[in-house]
C-alpha cells in the first residue's frame, strides 16, 4: 500500500468522529482504519482549513481508479439521511477513505475480501 497523503480534519468533526468511533466494534477493519486516520490527523477550524478539503458533509466527487468509476456523494455520518445527494457513510470504507483528502489526493484504502480501494478527489464542495 502507498503512503497516505496529510489529511486535515475539523475539529468539531474530530471531537464527534472520535466518540463514534469508541463505540464501534474494534473487530471493524474500517472502524480499525478510521481510528488510525483520526490519530495522524491534523486538526485545525474552519478557518484554517485548506481549501478543496473534504470534510462531515462536504460532496465530493472522485474516481476509484481501480476500475474507473468516478462518483459524486455526501460524506455523512451513521445516522445520516441524504436529501437530494448520494451519501456515503463515514463509516463505509469509501467514506473513512475520503475524510481529511483534498483535491488531486490520491489514497489507497483497505476494502472487503483482500482488495484495495485506489482514490482520487476530482472536486469538494
């Protein structure tokens, strides 16, 4: 696996993302990753907050470069309901995957049955 890119979390996400996470089961690989990615995490407010970064929320569109589907979804929480968008939950392999990238990331993530989800952010909003 390829060396993660910085990734940059708000800091009222990371308070709620963190006590999501402590409530998991630790059985959970993505939930296991989540954590690690919450731990490297560079913590700052929205103020500081580099621009095209995805955050709780943001829609982001980006391509898995596995097999070349580009899509356009919400990052939300568990308990989350999408209204007009697509969302992907923080605690899907896509959705921790995402969290903290910004535009032109590219991550390699861990996903169910030994294969590797290939990430690239095209555009945040």
């Amino acid at each position: 696996m390829s060396e993660r890119p910085a990734i940059y979390v708000l800091e009222q996400d990371f308070d709620r993302l963190s006590a999501i996470v402590e409530k998991q089961s630790s059985s959970n690989s993505t939930v296991e990753e989540l954590a690690y990615e919450l731990d490297r995490a560079s913590l700052v407010d929205s103020e500081n907050l580099p621009s095209g970064t995805v955050t709780m929320n943001s829609l982001v569109h980006f391509k898995n470069e596995s097999n070349n589907a580009e899509y356009t979804l919400k990052l939300v929480y568990p308990t989350q309901r999408g209204g007009e968008e697509e969302c992907v939950s923080i605690l899907a392999p896509a959705g921790a995957a995402l969290l903290g990238l910004r535009v032109g990331d590219r991550i390699d993530w861990p996903a169910s049955g030994n294969q590797v989800l290939k990430l690239k952010i095209i555009d945040v909003t």
